[in-house]
C-alpha cells in the first residue's frame, strides 16, 4: 500500500549514530551551496537496500520504496498489506534506532496492483487514460508504460506493472497509486510522522482518498460501442475550457451510465475494493463497501 517515502530526521545525536551505521553503504559526495553564506558544504548519501540516506549539514532525509524494502530491494510487483507495511515500519526503526516520531514524512505514495480481467488490454486501457478531474493524463517521456495525471500536490499515476517486471508479475496487472510530493498534504490528514503510518486508522484514509481518486477518473471503454461518440479528447478538453464548472462532471456521469455497469472504470472500481478488503484487516475493511459509487 504504502510505496515511496521520504522523511527527515532532526537531532544531531540520532543523525551522528545513524550515520554510523555498519549497514549502510556509501553512494556518493554531493558538493552544494548553502544559500545565506555562499559555503561550501559536502552532502553525503548512502543507502541500505533500496533505502537512500542524505546526510545534510542538521538534517538526514531517508527515500524509497517500503514495498521494495519488503522484498530486499528488489521489486514491488506482489501485495504488500497493511500489516506487513506497520511491520517493515517497526522493522526499519528498531534496526537504525530511528524513534517513528522523529521521522517527519515529507512524501508519500500509496497504491494498490490489480489484475485486469482476460478480455482488456492493459496498453489500450492506459492509452485510454484522459482525466483526473481536470487534469489530463500524460505518457511519462521515459517509461512508455506509465501514465499520470495531477500536480506536485497531488498526482495519480497508472502504469504497466506486468511491463515494469516481466520476470515477476503475471500479464495484466494494473499499478494504480496516488502521490504528493508535498507534506503540506499529508497534514490535512494528520499524517506527520512515522508514528502515524503505525495506526490502521491512517490506511483507511488513504484508501478511502484512492478509491475517490479513481471515481474523479475518465477512461473511455472502447470496448463499448454504446458510448462511442464520447471517445473524443477534444469534445472533453472543449467542456473543461469553455464549459461550467460542474458541465464536466455531469457528462462524466451521463458518460458512464450509457456505458453501463459493466464498463471498464465500474470494474476497476470493484477491483479496488476488493484488493483494499484484501489488504486491510478486518477491523476496518468493511468500511469500503459503505463507499458509495457513481451508480449507486
């Protein structure tokens, strides 16, 4: 659930025995500028498994993947439950004397990997990919398979996980995450600190906000000659630029009834669900099937 994070750590004594380490291997010297003195200060970055540490002048920052971590560095291609991400949290600080509430959470990115049904086409279905909200999806410049949608505060991403781990994942697995690069964010979901990703409570947010991210979805179902002739981009682009504000989500909305209730994003949705009830524990996972859907 839990993917990329990054965090600081403040406190030179926490920082200095940290730093010291065995575990960790060195990466790199980076030099840099601090901005008031013109000073030249050396930035040093090293790494345990997947796991980056920058050592600053009065601060460490440690990125990457939990879910990675869980596999030794190697790949986030299975599940990865709530459980097991409380686990390799604990797991994580008890091993670098890290206290969970000195690690302030700076970003984070929460997702889930689905197995579309036999009869769709994952490449097709990214291509199909056409808003967030109001937010057009984007093909990253570098990874074909990978599509996104948003801002630095807040992004979705969709992409081809069978693509990304062929040796791995079994064809056909959806990789559907949300992002913000901002803790800004996360404080309007009292989400601060490590501490905080070690109550079941903060997953059931974050679920609840991926699962109202893929309703704020349009994907065309080409599959669904009913609803043709709203498979055009720029008759969508037309409604968000010269059109009210709510005109765009009314025909959102018309959009998927005509498709009907078997259409590709109804599916995608009950997918979630399902793979978010997997993962969840029980104390909490009976609250998706509360959420109410569009056609509801």
């Amino acid at each position: 659930m839990v993917d990329y994070i990054k965090w600081a750590v403040l406190g030179s004594e926490l920082i200095s025995k940290t730093k010291k380490n065995s575990k960790l291997e060195f990466v790199r010297d980076i030099e840099y500028l601090v901005p008031n003195t013109g000073e030249l200060k050396i930035r040093k970055v090293m790494k345990y498994k997947n796991l980056y540490f920058t050592f600053l002048e009065n601060r460490l920052e440690i990125e990457g993947s939990l879910h990675k971590y869980m596999n030794d560095g190697l790949h986030n291609a299975n599940d990865f439950s709530v459980d097991q991400c409380m686990d390799i949290i604990k797991s994580f600080c008890n091993e670098f004397g890290l206290p969970p509430i000195c690690c302030i959470i700076i970003a984070l990115e929460f997702g889930v990997n689905l197995k579309l049904s036999g009869d769709v086409n994952i490449n097709n279905f990214l291509q199909a990919l056409r808003f967030f909200r109001k937010n057009e999806f984007i093909r990253h410049h570098r990874l074909k398979h990978v599509f996104y949608a948003g801002s630095k505060y807040f992004e979705l991403k969709g992409y081809n996980k069978s693509a990304q781990y062929p040796n791995i994942a079994t064809d056909g697995i959806f990789r559907f995450e949300w992002k913000t690069s901002e803790s800004k964010f996360l404080k309007t979901k009292n989400c601060n600190t490590l501490q905080d990703l070690l109550q079941p409570a903060m997953y059931k947010i974050f679920s609840k906000i991926l699962l109202k991210s893929w309703d704020d979805v349009l994907v065309f179902d080409e599959r669904n000659r009913k609803a043709k002739s709203f498979h055009h981009t720029e008759y969508w682009r037309n409604t968000i630029n010269n059109m009210s504000a709510n005109t765009f989500n009314n025909r959102k909305k018309s959009y998927y009834k005509i498709a009907g209730k078997k259409n590709i994003h109804t599916q995608v949705f009950h997918l979630l669900t399902k793979k978010i009830d997997e993962l969840s524990d029980c104390d909490f996972s009976t609250g998706f099937k509360l959420f109410k859907y569009v056609f509801n």
